[in-house]
C-alpha cells in the first residue's frame, strides 16, 4: 500500500499526468482523494502506471523501488 500512495504522489505531482490519470480511469478528484485508502482506487493508479512504460519506470526511479515492484503492488491490491 505504501508503493501504491507514493506512486499516487508522483502521479499528481504533475498537472498533465494527473490530468491523464483522471481522463483515463473516469475517476475525478473528489474520487480520488476520498479513495487513498482503498485498494481499488490505488490499483486504478498503478494500472494507469503500468499502462505508460516511460511513466511506469520514471515513477519507479523517483520513489526509488522497481517497475516489477509496482506491478506487484498492483496484483496485491487486485486480489
């Protein structure tokens, strides 16, 4: 969960990023903020990452864990 929340943090630290985040997933801010603790929304996340290699691995160096790392989180959350 913690990968998943960092990841989060990353992703909207961007206005375009997150502004595709939440194109692609149909979530919406309010969702978003409301669904940090819940694992559906933080495997949205990580999907929307493992969907766009290049912002897959610059995630992955900027919070300092692997790509696999974050793929693996995902499966996590989705079980």
């Amino acid at each position: 969960m913690l990968l998943a929340l960092l990841a989060l943090g990353w992703t909207v630290s961007d206005g375009a990023r997150a502004d595709r985040l939440l194109a692609l997933t149909g979530l919406d801010a309010a969702a978003l903020r409301e669904g940090v603790d819940r694992p559906a929304v933080l495997a949205a996340v990580l999907g929307f990452l493992a969907d766009h290699e290049p912002d897959l691995i610059a995630c992955a160096a900027a919070i300092d864990t692997s790509p696999a790392a974050l793929i693996a989180a995902q499966e996590m959350l989705t079980r």
